[in-house]
C-alpha cells in the first residue's frame, strides 16, 4: 500500500479496452475480497508489519482532511488570478502542487478541463472509479456505480438532467474517462454576480459535483455582493 491513491488499482484503461467486463462489476467489492482483505490485514497487524494507527491515519485523511475543499481552493484561485487558470489549464499538477496540494501516485497528473459558455465538461472512470483523490477526497458512491459510468459516456446530456443540469443543446458536451495515468478537475464556470466576492467566499460555492461536471456553480441571491 502506498498511502497515496490507496484504493486505487493499477490499470492501463486502453490496454483492457477490448476485455469484456460484463462478466463482473468494478463498482462492487466483491465480499470474498472483503474479506481476504481484512484476514491480510490482521495477519499483516499481528506480524508488526503494519501499523494499524497508521492505517487508521491514512483512512481518517482520506475521510476528513482531504476532502472537496481543496479543489473549492483551486478553482476560487482560478477565478481570480489569470495567470493562475492558465497554469492550471497548462499543467493541473504543477499548478495544484503550488497551493500545497500533492499526492499524486507517481505517473500520474492531473489534467484540468474548462467549462465554458460553449462547452461543458464532464468526468467519469469507466471501468472503475479513478478520481482526484488529493483535491476532491473519496469519490462519491454514484460515481463509482455501473449506471453512471456506462450511461454517461452513452447519453450524457440525459444524465446532466438527472442532477439538474440542463445543457442547452448549442454546447458541446465532452465527457473524459479518466484512467491509472490521468485525472480530470472540471474547472468550473464563475456564476454571475460574484464579482465583488473574496477569493474564500467563491471557494465557499464551490461544490464537489462542480468539479466532477455534473452540476454547475451556483450562488444564492442573498449571497450576492452588489
Ligand atoms: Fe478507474
């Protein structure tokens, strides 16, 4: 184990692109492998070759400290510094690690996409449930379930729907499958009426689901600074 991208396995999505998965379903962790994973790690416990507060660690950042805060930062940073959206749109790990965020299993970077009047971007691992780890956190049960990743990269504009998200049908819709070597952040459009907000208060709209693609960024009425 790594500690970084823990839950991660190693796959070469294209390599397996003509392996037939219907015959079983990545979303679920098949019990037996449950279970083989907990008798590993109590041997592994008993032995002394893992520490089970260090393990413990690992799965509590995972769980709290790391989280969709940290991509809320970028995105804010993004939105106000233009120098900083176009080292984020050049090079996503390079300009995450200049606020601190890294963790990126090695041979792996991040890759930012731009949501714009005329194209909205959307992400998906199709095979499993690649994600950003280190700016988004743990990925959300939807995220990793079968109909979601097979149903949009087949209509995703119907998905879009389902979480609210209309997009008129003059914007193009592109949808990126993310895989062991590259992971996607949506940057996301800045809603209208947030010119006078601080940097904090833009991250503070900033949700998850926005930088995964299937919502927009929206800001209450109340929020809105004249
Ligand atoms: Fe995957």
């Amino acid at each position: 184990m790594s500690g970084e991208d823990h839950h991660d396995h190693d796959h070469d999505h294209h390599a397996h692109s003509d392996h037939d998965h219907s015959d079983h379903d990545h979303s679920d962790v098949p019990s037996d492998v449950a279970l083989r994973a907990k008798a590993l790690f109590s041997l592994l416990a008993d032995k002394g070759i893992v520490d089970p507060d260090g393990v413990d660690r690992i799965v509590e950042a995972y769980e709290h400290r790391v989280g969709p805060h940290l991509g809320a930062k970028v995105v804010a940073r993004a939105w106000v510094d233009e120098g900083y959206r176009q080292r984020l749109l050049a090079d996503g790990t390079a300009a995450v690690q200049e606020l601190g965020i890294g963790g990126w299993r090695d041979g792996s970077r991040l890759v930012a996409v731009e949501n714009r009047a005329d194209v909205h971007n959307v992400v998906v691992c199709t095979l499993c449930s690649c994600y950003p780890l280190p700016l988004l956190g743990v990925p959300p049960v939807w995220y990793k379930s079968a109909p979601y990743r097979s149903r949009v990269v087949m209509d995703p504009r119907g998905v879009l729907a389902e979480f609210g998200t209309e997009v008129d049908p003059g914007v193009e819709v592109r949808v990126w499958d993310s895989n062991s070597e590259v992971r996607y952040l949506v940057l996301p459009e800045r809603p209208a009426g947030t010119e006078g907000m601080s940097e904090e208060d833009l991250a503070a709209l900033v949700g998850r689901n926005a930088m995964i693609g299937v919502e927009r960024v929206t800001v209450a009425a109340g929020d809105v600074t004249a």
